[in-house]
C-alpha cells in the first residue's frame, strides 16, 4: 500500500489503534471529544473497519487459505487475484444457498495482528507519522466537517456509491 501510495494514488488503509497512523494507514483519533467533525470521522472510520472485518471472517469461513495461518504466500497483485476469485465464489454461493461451513472457534482468526517491525528508521516512521497526521486531518476538514455530509467512494466504472450517518444531495 505504501508503494501505491507513493506512486501518487490516494487510497487508505484502514486500522485500528494498534497500528501507527501513515500517510497511506488511517487510524482513529484517540481524543474523540474533541469535536463533532472527529466524532464522525472515528464512527465512520470504525464502522467501515468493522463491516470489512466481518467480511473477512465469513470469507475466511468459506475458504480456510486465506486464514492467518495459512498465509498467502504471494506477490500482492496475485494475492488480490485470490481474494477477488473467493469473493466471487462466495457470491455465487450465496446465489446458490450454498450454507458456510461450521466454524472452528480455535481455527478461525478475526483480528488483524498489529506487526513490530525492529530496526525500522525512527526519524523516517516521525515524518510519516506527521503526514498522516495532516492527510486525515484533512479528510475530517474535507469529508466530515459539515453539518450534513456525504462520502462517495468512487466504484471502478466510474459510479458513485454514497455513505455516511447524516444524507444530503
């Protein structure tokens, strides 16, 4: 993502707490008092995150190769290729009423584990840590600052699909 992001493309992950904000990482505000426009960007921002996990795990459910341990051990574009193959063989799943199979508790894995990385450049993880700072400030200045506001996420053929707690056109 790091990569994609500094090839010019403005997509974000999103993390919990546990991860350290980046430029390309989106993480919530740990002091969501401080006003409305932050109260909106953690709801969404932790309510996108939950929807995606929920996702992962009945994917997970369907298909075992994509549990933490059992690692897809590939190229991101051929991991992407996998996910985007199951997601599709869970739909026509669904289209079918194909049932998920019973789930293992001890098996299944929800959580994203959060990864120290030792020996990682103090002053280069600061600048990045400010960056991010500032790019999702702007996001909530941009996106969640308005009385009303509306997030479009861009689909790939160039619709729009809208989100947020509060609508208007």
């Amino acid at each position: 993502m790091q990569d994609i992001y500094n090839r010019g493309h403005r997509f974000f992950l999103l993390g919990d707490s546990g991860y350290a904000l980046r430029p390309w990482m989106m993480t919530p505000i740990m002091d969501n008092d401080s006003n409305i426009a932050t109260r909106r960007y953690n709801d969404r921002q932790k309510s996108t995150r939950s929807f995606i996990e929920r996702c992962n795990g009945v994917l997970k459910m369907r298909f075992r190769c994509l549990l933490k341990h059992r690692v897809l051990h590939y190229q991101p574009d051929v991991c992407s290729k996998i996910i985007n193959a199951c997601t599709v063989l869970h739909n026509m799943c669904i289209h079918d009423n194909v049932p998920l199979p019973e789930a293992e508790d001890e098996v299944l894995d929800f959580g994203m584990d959060g990864v120290n990385e030792p020996g990682i450049d103090i002053l280069n993880r600061n600048h990045e840590l400010i960056a991010g700072r500032r790019i999702r400030n702007n996001l909530i200045r941009q996106y969640f600052s308005s009385q009303y506001f509306v997030l479009f996420v861009h689909v790939r053929d160039g619709t729009k699909v809208k989100f947020g707690a509060d609508w208007s056109e």
